[in-house]
C-alpha cells in the first residue's frame, strides 16, 4: 500500500481541507485521520453508516480503595506528579495520574491498584469498498503517538488489498507526528506563509528527511503574504524539496466546509488550485525510484 | 487576575488573541504555555532575557552497588531501564521522573540526578513582562516547565496576567488553567471550528471555569461556531474580522495593537469586556 | 547461534513484522539444533519503550543475531550493549530471510530511526 501522509505543524493551515479534496480526487478507498486530538476530517467526508468502536486503554491509571486506605500518607508524599489529594478521604487525580505505579509501591496496606483506563476511541467506517479509520482521543490524555500507530495499524488492517491511502497527519512537531510518518512513502506538508508556519515546515522537514521519507511541499493561503510565500520556495529550491504548488485564499472554501463539502465539489479557485497540486504530488508518489525510500 | 487563553487546535489565533490583549492591556504578563511550539516571543521580540533551565530529577546507577536483582527494570511502567551484559541501562528521555525505581532499589544502589528538560525565559516587551516556556524537542512531558512558569507569577497577582495556552485539551492544558480566573475560548467560523470549540468547552466546564468565545477570521455570511455559542447560551465577547491588514501583520510577526489604531479600539474594547466579565463572575461567586 | 526475527505468526512461513517493538512473536531459530521456537512479545502491549523491553527479551534468550526491518534508537541501543548484531531484512518470509543470511546475503542494518520518546509509534 503507497501511503502519502499530509503534514503541516500548527494546525489551522488548511491542511484538512486538502486532505479532504484529495480524498475525492482520488476516490480513495482507504483514509484515515491521525489527528486524534481534534479529528475533523469525519466531518467533511459524509460517512453514511455507523462505525465500529473500539476502546483505546492507555496506560494504566492509580485508585485507591478507600475502605483499605489508612490515610498514612505514603503515597501522596512519593507522587512526583501531585496526582492524589486528600481532603477527606483520599483520592487520586485520574488527570495528573502518570501511571507510574509509586503510589502502589509505597502502600502498606495495598489499598492502591493501578487499573486499565480508557484514553480514547477507535472508530473504523466501512462503507462499500471505503475504509475510514479514525480516532477520538479522551479529554486530560496526554499520550496520543501510540494511538495514531493505532489508527493507521486499523486502516491497514481493514484495507489489506488497496494499492493507495491517504492519511491526514497530527498537528505540531511531537511524537504524534514521528507516529504518523513512521512506515509512510511520502508526505506533503501545507505550509503557510507566515514567520511561524515557516519555522514548522523547516522543524518537519528535518524530521521526515531522517525518516527517509519523500517530502513535498504545497503552499496554502500563498496570496496572503508573497514575501513569506516566496522565503519558503526558495528555501524548498535550496534544500531540493519538490514544489507542489500554491493555494490562495479563498472565502468560498469556508463555505464549502461549512456545507460539509470539499473545495473541489464546487467551483472555486483554491479548488482549482488543489487540483494541480493533487497530479504533481500523485505523479510524485507514484515515481518510482525517485527520492529516499527506507 | 490570570486569564487562560484557549482553542481546540493551533491556528485559530489563540496566540493573535492573547498577545494582542497582553499588549493593549499595558502593564501585563503574557506567559506562553504553548511550550512544544512557542510563538508568542516571536511577536513580542522581548529585550533583557533572563533564562532558567528546568530540570527533573532522573536516576543514576552506581555499578558496584547494583546487584542485578532486575526489581527497577521490573517496575518502571515506561520501559525507561534496561539490564544487559551486568550493567544497567537509564533511557532518560523514557523516564518520566516517578523515582520509583530509586525507592525500590535494595541495594540503593539508583540515586536522583537532575536532567535538563527545556527552559523558561523572562524578558520585556515595552511594558510587558513576557514568560517563555520552551521544551527541549524529545522530552515526554513539558508540565514541569507549565507548573514552573505559573508559579514565578504567583506573586504577581495584582497585574492582568495572560496564558497562552497549549492547543488542545490534554493533561498539559488542564495544567495551564488550572488557576485562571477566567478563560477566553478562540474559534474559527468554519464546521471545524465548531467541533474544535467544543471539546474546550467541555473542558472549561469540567473545570468550572468561568469562560467566554471570541470569534476569529469572521467573514459575511454564515458563522457555525456563532451559532453554537447561542443554541449552549455561550457568552461572546468579541468578534475579530478576517482582513488582509491583520492576516499580513500577524503573518509578519508584527503586534496588531502596537501598529494599528483600527485594532488597538477593537481589542481595547475585548480588554475591557473581558474585564467587566471577570469582575462580575468574581464579585457573584463569592 | 541464535538468530531472532520479528513475525506475524507462529509459523516460519510468516511475514517479518514491521515493527521491533510491537511485534507480535519473535521466531528464535537456533542454527546449531535447526530447532525454532515462538515467543510472545509481552512489550506489545506496553504504551511505551515497547523497543526497550522487547530487546530486552531478545538479550535475555541468548540471540546472537536479529533480522528486522526497522529498529529504534533505544532499542538499537540495548541490543549493541548486548553484542547483538542486526541485519536488514527483505520482505520475504521468514525463513528466507533465514536462508538468505546463512548465505551471508543480508545487510547490516544502517539506518536506526529515531525514537517515540515512549509515546507508541513503532
Ligand atoms: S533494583 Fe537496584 S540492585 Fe536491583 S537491578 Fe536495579 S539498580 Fe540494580
Ligand atoms: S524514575 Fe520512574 S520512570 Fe524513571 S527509570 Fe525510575 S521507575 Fe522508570
């Protein structure tokens, strides 16, 4: 299966809704959202049947019995994440709570258990031959990189056979990030032009090169400010990244999300645009031999 | 008075609002907790930077007292500790500080040595104080740099402080507001924005925070996260138009307020807004 | 010699797992007897430092050599502590891969990528 994932540091650049154009242009059959912290793709690529849910359990979180508990104070004094209060009885903090199993440790009367807890859902549309794998991480948990690895192991897992994917990345720099380029062929990442957008296209672009990984740029909202759209071409010029093209503003792209549609089931110029952008970066992804493969 | 701002995701001018509120407001702190991305310096440009490394406390082994018992790498629930060929191994940036493995240890043979995981920078901008928290790429958790942060402003209570929160609503954004009076929630005008809204106003409301929307990027016609704020009875505080004036300034790094009087009246009068909302909300819980 | 390799199943036929850390079994295949056993990956499981723990194992059985695909940095690490070396497969089955080693056709494997920081990943 030939992955190509779409990146963009901040979120907020657009990269949603190209991920949904491409999704269209290319009648692809398998997609998924990695962006579990926020994911909005769902809403914009009409899934008409339920999905299948799936708990995910990060890790483990303390409780404390208090039937058992003599309230002697060991473990609120060993936690280093200030994750157990005890005004009245005492109690832990399932949002401060590492799972880091000291409080267990340190008990004398083994009133503390550390007990699986759910950190988010997996969702996974089937819809004829479409598989959508999507996830929804829960409010107060920190670690989503393990359940990007999970939503892109469940696309792949319902969609064995198809040659072609796409994957709407995590936002930011982080580990969520690394999770989504693991195992990809290529990434395009959707920069804007701006003092800030620079710098994170610059922090992903070293990322993905270590990984080995094809990289491309497109620029969105270009016509917003040409000094930083030109910064950034020349910079992708100077490092020999591939330049997929530019997007501009577009107001009628808002509308078109907000009647949950994508820029290219209307008529309009950043649909236009994206189109161009959609055959440079497939003819990429498609060449063979072309860039670093791992 | 300490007022959060917050958004669902990057990009929706959480940063725009916050430094522009910080700097209308004069006298202020503007603290960025954004600290896997911090961009608020970028605007501010601060002068007189004093820096402080962070540090957390992380395991150190001594060799001839470790008897290879294996009890630490047995216990640490983050894989943090390997045993091979007699000699143990600490992956620091695996090791979440719980100090577990030195409490356990029989031999005591693990003691505490401090670990760099980022920094916290002070400076001025005209007459705003200007925090930065900056996380070295790689660490697991910036809370200690967030927990940090909060605490050198304790004292200075009396000053109108501004949070620049991280997207999101994880476990680091519950640290970020944990103290704030008030929370200001920035969204978008689009479906996304609304879903986005949504999962921070849950969080608020988990909190019990008083809070209110301002609307960013507002173009003619339809705004979904408008009328999300009236179907839940949502206070708005403001709305900030989408024009090129601001896109350009704010793509350049440039601080609405201090270089536009058309801005300066539109967030003077959020400041003040926000303020009376701060008061209020003060004055009637207690 | 012990030779270690990722898989998917409980079978010689099966594909190498993609992922060190995560995978679901290792085959131990001990050139000397010609003999293979399977053992569960208990780091699966684990949300984070899966290639910590999992070299671990691999280290406390006695390999001598590793085929995978693709190893993180901290794994990398623990395995080159423990004198193990680590060749890259292809994407045949196992025992070719197997087979194509004994035949001294395998590459070290360069390239380590870097790691999760114990956030998942693979
Ligand atoms: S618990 Fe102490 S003695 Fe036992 S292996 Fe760890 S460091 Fe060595
Ligand atoms: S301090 Fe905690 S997380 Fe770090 S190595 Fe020891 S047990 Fe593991």
């Amino acid at each position: 299966m030939k992955q190509l994932l779409i990146l963009s540091g901040k979120g907020g650049t657009g990269k949603t809704t190209i991920a949904s154009a491409f999704i269209k242009l290319s009648k692809a059959r398998a997609y998924a959202d990695c962006d579990v912290d926020a994911p909005n793709l769902h809403l914009i690529t009409k899934q008409n049947s339920l999905p299948k849910k799936r708990d995910y359990y990060g890790l483990p979180k303390a409780e404390i019995d208090t039937e058992l508990c003599i309230e002697c104070g060991q473990c609120r004094q060993n936690c280093r994440f200030d994750a157990i209060s005890a005004d009245g009885k005492y109690k832990v903090d399932p949002f401060a709570c590492e799972g880091c199993g000291v409080c267990e440790l340190v008990c004398p009367v083994e009133a503390v258990t550390l007990k699986p807890a759910v950190a988010g859902e997996l969702l996974l549309y089937t819809e004829g031959e479409k598989v959508f794998s999507t996830a929804q991480l829960k409010m107060g948990s920190g670690t989503s990189g393990m359940l990007v690895t999970e939503v892109k192991k469940q696309m792949k897992s319902a969609a064995a056979d198809v040659e072609f994917a796409i994957i709407d990345g995590s936002p930011g720099i982080g580990c969520p990030v690394i999770a989504s380029l693991s195992g990809v062929d290529m990434v395009l990442i959707v920069a804007e032009p701006s003092i800030s957008g620079i710098s994170d296209m610059e922090r992903i672009i070293n990322t993905a090169t270590k990984f080995g990984v094809k990289t491309a740029v497109c620029i969105n909202k270009f016509d917003t400010n040409m000094q930083n759209t030109e910064k950034i071409e020349n910079f992708c010029k100077g490092q020999g990244i591939s330049l997929m093209g530019r997007i501009p503003f577009d107001s009628d792209a808002v509308k078109a999300i907000n009647n949950g549609q994508t820029i290219v089931d209307i008529v309009c110029a950043s649909g236009a645009a994206v189109k161009v952008v959609f055959s440079k970066t497939m003819e990429l992804l498609f060449e063979e031999g072309g860039g670093l493969r791992s | 008075m300490k007022i959060a701002v917050l958004s669902g995701k990057g990009g929706t001018g959480k940063t725009l609002v916050s430094v522009n509120l910080a700097a209308v407001a004069k006298t202020s702190t503007y603290i960025d907790c954004d600290v896997e991305e911090p961009n608020g310096h970028l605007f501010f440009k601060p002068k007189d930077i004093i820096e402080e490394e962070i540090s957390v406390k992380i395991p150190k082994v001594d060799g001839n007292l470790c008897s290879g018992c294996r009890r630490c790498v047995e216990f640490c629930k983050f894989n943090a500790l390997a045993y091979i060929k007699e000699k143990l191994i600490v992956f620091e940036d695996i090791c979440h500080s719980c100090g577990g493995c030195i409490l356990l240890c029989p031999e005591k043979a693990l003691t505490e040595k401090e670990k760099v995981i980022g920094r916290v920078q002070k400076g001025t901008s005209e007459q705003v104080t200007v925090y930065t928290g900056i996380l070295n790429p790689g660490e697991p958790s910036g809370i200690p740099i967030i927990k940090k942060l909060l605490d050198e402003n304790e004292h200075e209570r009396s000053k109108t402080i501004f949070i620049d929160c991280p997207p999101g609503s994880a476990c680091i954004v519950m640290e970020s507001i944990k103290d704030a009076d008030y929370c200001i929630l920035v969204a978008e005008p689009t479906l996304f924005g609304v879903h986005n809204l949504n999962m921070v106003y849950e969080l608020v409301k988990l909190f019990n925070k008083p809070f209110g929307v301002v609307l960013n990027k507002c173009l003619d016609g339809e705004n979904p996260s408008e009328k999300f704020c009236i179907e839940k009875g949502i206070r708005i505080l403001g709305r900030i138009p989408f024009d090129n004036e601001l896109g350009s300034l704010n793509s350049n790094a440039e601080i609405a307020v201090r270089k536009s009087e058309k801005y300066r009246t539109i967030f003077s009068s959020l400041l003040e807004d926000v303020k009376k909302e701060v008061h209020h909300e003060t004055t009637s819980d207690s | 010699m012990k030779i270690a390799i990722p898989v998917n199943e409980k079978s010689l036929e099966s594909n190498v797992c993609v992922s060190f850390g995560r995978t679901p079994y290792f085959l131990i295949y001990d050139t000397d007897t010609q003999k293979s056993v399977f053992l569960d990956n208990s780091a699966a499981a684990s949300t984070g430092g899966a290639g910590i723990k999992a070299a671990q194992m691999i280290a406390d059985n006695k390999v001598n050599i590793l085929l995978t695909p693709r190893l993180g940095e901290n794994a990398a690490d623990v395995l080159k502590s423990a004198e193990i070396e680590i060749y890259k497969t292809t994407t045949a089955s196992a025992k070719d891969n197997i087979d194509v080693f004994i035949a001294g056709k395998l590459p070290l494997l360069n390239e380590i990528h870097a790691g999760f920081h114990g956030h998942g990943g693979k």
